[in-house]
C-alpha cells in the first residue's frame, strides 16, 4: 500500500482546507483498507486526528477536532479526504495519512493507535497563522 498526501497550506484562523490523502492498493481491495489522518508538531508526539474505516458511518475523531474536520472516502477514486473547517493555530503541523486492514470489530481505541498503521504517506505541512 502507497499513499500520498496533499492539499496543504498557510491559511488564517477560521479558514478552511481540504487535505486529499491517495492510496494505491493492489487489486481492488481500497474498500478494505482503513485510514487515518496523524499530525506532528514541532515539540510534541504524533497525535491521532481522524479515521475513516468502511464509509461515514465508521468515522472516528479526536476531541481536539470533532466538530471542526470531516474525514470522507471515494472508494472509486481509491482517496480519502480531510475537511478542515474553523482552523486553529494549534491544528499547525505536518499531517499524514496512513493505512490499515479494516475490521468492523475493531473500535475507535484501534484506529486511534499509530502502531496500528503499517503504510504511511510522507505528510503535508498545515500552518495557521493568527
């Protein structure tokens, strides 16, 4: 599995961005990879943002995010996105995404864990300036 990040970018506090994450797969089997959006910031560790397993309906957030981002997935473009709404200074960092078999026993304390994650992307730099 290969994934590529993009969509990054300097914006204002309360402006958007749509972060676009590709996922190359062998087959057809898009449908059963999970993926999850990260972010690294100068100075602290990698923190979970988002998950998307099958569709909207197994989505997963973080308590800094929830109610602001919107992660999605286009099976047939094989791409899940990030919708960024109300950005923050504190949402400035480099965010990638990342993939893992999906299981539908599997709950948010799974999708939330980076060592569950085995294919990265190489992450696209967010900045939000006040």
């Amino acid at each position: 599995v290969q994934l590529q990040a993009s969509g990054g970018g300097l914006v204002q506090a309360g402006e958007s961005l749509r972060l676009s994450c590709t996922v190359a797969v062998s087959g057809n089997t898009f449908s059963s990879v999970a993926v999850g959006w990260f972010r690294l910031a100068p100075g602290k560790e990698r923190e979970f943002v988002a998950a998307i397993v099958w569709s909207a309906a197994g989505t997963y957030y973080s308590d800094a995010v929830k109610g602001r981002f919107t992660v999605s997935r286009d099976n047939a473009k094989n791409t899940v996105s990030l919708q960024m709404n109300g950005l923050k200074p504190e949402d400035t960092a480099v965010y990638y995404c990342a993939a893992t078999p999906a299981f539908a026993y599997r709950g948010s304390s799974y999708y939330s864990w980076d060592r569950n994650y085995d294919s990265w992307g190489q992450g696209t730099q967010v900045t939000v300036s006040s």
